[in-house]
C-alpha cells in the first residue's frame, strides 16, 4: 500500500517512545551502562532494545541468563530511565495529533511500567491517554500481541478495526499479529513494512467521520 493512502479505523492503539515520544536519547544512555556491566559490545545492544520490555530484551542478549537476574536487571533499569529525563521530548506533531483524538477511540500501548509512562509523557508534555495498557498489564512483551489485543478489548473495538502507532520492528510484529493494520512512525520503522509509513506526526491527519470512522490522512 502506498504510504500516502488514507486508512480508515475504530480506534488507533499508540505506541509511546519513538512514536509519540524521543527518548532514544535515555535509552542510548541506559543501556550502554547496562551492557558495560555486562561486557557487552553497546552498539550491539542498542539495535535490539527497542520496543521490547526491559527483561525480554535482555533475554534476547544472555538467552542463558535466568529469568530472576533479567527481571532484578529490569527494575534497575526502570530506576534509570524513569529518573533520567534528560533530552525527552515530542515526536513532532504529538501535540496536535493527540489534541485531534480527544473524545476519540484510543489507547496508548507501551512496554514502559506505569511510571515510566506517566514520566516521559509529562516530560514531552504530551497529555496521557484515559485507556492505557502498560507493562504491568501484560505478561507478555511485545512482539507479542497480548498488549494490543487488550487495548483493543478495553475500547470494545474489533483488532481488525484497529490501527496501530508504531516504530519499532518488535511493535509493528506485536500489531500485525493482533490482525491490525500499521502506521509506522519515524526511521526505525521504514524497513518492516508497516501499511503507511510517516516520517513523524506532523504528517498524519486525523478525521472523525459521522459513522464513528476515523480517516486516516497522510501528508507529504
């Protein structure tokens, strides 16, 4: 499908960092203390991070490493970026993409705790979407689509209904099976095939059709 081909919708489910927030900045920093503790080459690590949850990508990095260690590992690493918000900002375009969806079906879905959620949003001033299904919801991280499929359920709308706001190849893996269409947002997600692709927010148009449509415009 063309990026610049309009969708239509019941709901848009929203990914936080790299789609609606910039906190690569963080995540770059934390990380790379995480993988020096570990001996691990930062680079490496970096281009496996996102999207995930704390503790399933660290399973990914040390698959031999037991579960107990990669979930004390993610509490730590929750205290650093939950504490380290230095350089988050707004994806351009979140302000006024998110004032268009007020009294509109969404949710945001994130692998970042509560929080964290609520910590970065208020940093990027962005405010919180009411529906939201975060890392404690779910007992599974994405990929998984456990997390989409619940946001999805808490709107009453159909997954086929969906679109999902993502950037991460682990998101947009979590949205396509939960049987939802996806708008990839920013660099990381150009290389994995989203249905629309957008080089940040301030080329999305969102319209609300007297049917409960929402139409879904791309600029250039």
């Amino acid at each position: 499908m063309p990026a610049n081909a309009p969708l239509t919708a019941r709901a848009l489910l929203l990914d936080m960092d790299g789609t609606l927030v910039n906190s690569d900045a963080v995540v770059e920093r934390c990380w790379r203390r995480w993988a020096a503790d570990q001996g691990l080459d930062g680079d490496s690590v970096i281009k496996v991070v996102h999207g995930r949850q704390g503790h399933a990508t660290m399973a990914v990095l040390l698959p031999e490493r037991p579960l107990e260690e990669n979930l004390a590992d993610n509490r730590r690493m929750l205290e650093w970026e939950t504490s380290d918000l230095d350089g988050v900002v707004p994806v351009p375009g979140a302000p006024t993409f998110l004032a268009s969806l007020a009294g509109l079906p969404h949710a945001l879905v994130t692998s970042a705790d509560e929080g964290l959620a609520r910590a970065r949003m208020g940093a990027a001033e962005l405010p919180m979407p009411s529906v939201r299904v975060t890392a404690e919801c779910v007992g599974a991280s994405k990929p998984d689509p456990e997390g989409f499929l619940k946001g999805a359920a808490e709107l009453g709308i159909e997954p086929a209904d969906c679109v999902v706001f993502e950037d991460s190849e682990a998101g947009i893996a979590a949205g396509r099976a939960a049987g939802m269409r996806i708008v990839g947002v920013g660099p990381r997600a150009a290389a994995h095939a989203p249905d629309a692709h957008v080089r940040d927010l301030e080329q999305v148009r969102v319209e609300a059709l007297p049917d409960g449509v929402l139409r879904l415009r791309f600029t250039d």
